[in-house]
C-alpha cells in the first residue's frame, strides 16, 4: 500500500500513525512542499477522509466511537487544520522556501493567538478527560495529535504555559506509543524541526 504523504502535514501524518496502530503494511513517499496535491494519497483513497470513511468499521468500532469522532473531526478537520494550522504551515514553510516569500507577521500573529485559543479549550476538556474519545485512546487522539504535531515540529506552541499543561501531559502520552515514531522520524526540507519536537519528555 502506497501512501504519497505531504510534507509537514497534519491528515498525511494522522494516515502514518493510523496504518501504524492498525498495523498495516505501507510504502511512504514523502512529496514536496512544491506538491500540487491538497490531500494525502493512500492507493485508491485520495484523503483521509476518504480511507477514514471507507474502513471506519475498523477503525471506529462501536457507534459511540463513531459519535466521538464525528464531534471532534468537526472541530479538528473542519476548522482547526484549515482554519488555522494550514495557514500557520502555509506562512512559515510554503512562503518562505516554495514561492521565496517573507511571511506576512499580521496573518501569522493573528493565527497563533487563534491556534492558542482553541488549545487552550481543548486543554480544559482534558483537564477532566484522559482521551478525546469515549474513555480510550482512538481515531479521535490520532486526529488531534498528529495536527499537534505539525505545529509542535515547527516550535508553534508554548508548552511552558500553564494552562496547556493537562494537553502537555496528553501529547506526551501520544508521543511515547510506538506506533508515534514514524512522526517524530518525519523531515520537512529547508526547516529543521524544533529541539522539543523529537523529545518524549522535556
């Protein structure tokens, strides 16, 4: 199974931590930034949403799972990844290397205070729970961690503060799964990824 992955992106890392936790043999073929593809291609599958839907029975397995994720991909795929990450990544990695552009500081300060805000809000439902999903790890931690990620790779959040910190202590849960590694492995070119990045703990 062949998986054509875009650089630094939140859907193409949640389909590696995905086919890895479902232990499903894969081929990774990293495109560029430079890419002219808007989503990841997974053989016949030309999103996540797409290979998500298609094998949601075994990946979702019972209908509260599937009630959780709907809620949540709502939030994360619907409007935290468009609305803000793609934004952040499209001004601090696209910009600068693909088209040789400064990033405009008014689009990137107004998304970082937006980016901050949703973390913090998901930081408090985590305060009272151990996972998004229904009282296990599931589709919906791959979704939000592997968004997460992306923005931690490029130094984005602010870890230190307090009130991330019960996100802090989820994210290094996610970090330390086996089946994470393949994205703490994975390389953007032209930008090194942030000293905490790779780090289980710090």
């Amino acid at each position: 199974m062949l998986l054509q992955a875009l650089s630094l992106c939140p859907r193409s890392w949640k389909l590696i931590f995905l086919l890895e936790e479902l232990k499903i043999d894969y081929k990774l073929q990293n495109l560029a930034l430079n890419s002219k593809n808007e989503f990841p291609i997974l053989e016949n599958h030309h999103s996540d949403f797409s290979y998500i839907f298609t094998n949601m029975s075994k990946i979702a397995l019972t209908e509260e799972e599937k009630k959780f994720y709907g809620i949540w991909s709502s939030i994360i795929d619907c409007k935290l990844i468009p609305e803000i990450i793609m934004p952040i990544r499209y001004e601090r990695s696209i910009k600068p290397i693909v088209f040789r552009e400064h990033s405009c500081l008014s689009t990137l300060s107004k998304k970082r205070s937006e980016l901050k805000t949703k973390l913090k809000e998901i930081s408090e439902y985590l305060r009272n729970n151990q996972w998004l999903g229904p009282k296990h790890f599931s589709i919906c931690d791959i979704t939000l961690s592997t968004a997460i990620a992306c923005m931690d790779y490029l130094g984005e959040i602010a870890w230190s503060d307090p009130e991330l910190e019960s996100l802090y202590t989820w994210y290094l849960k996610i970090k330390s799964r086996s089946s994470f590694k393949p994205i703490l492995e994975q390389k953007c070119r032209g930008i090194k990824a942030h000293l905490n990045f790779q780090k289980i703990d710090f």
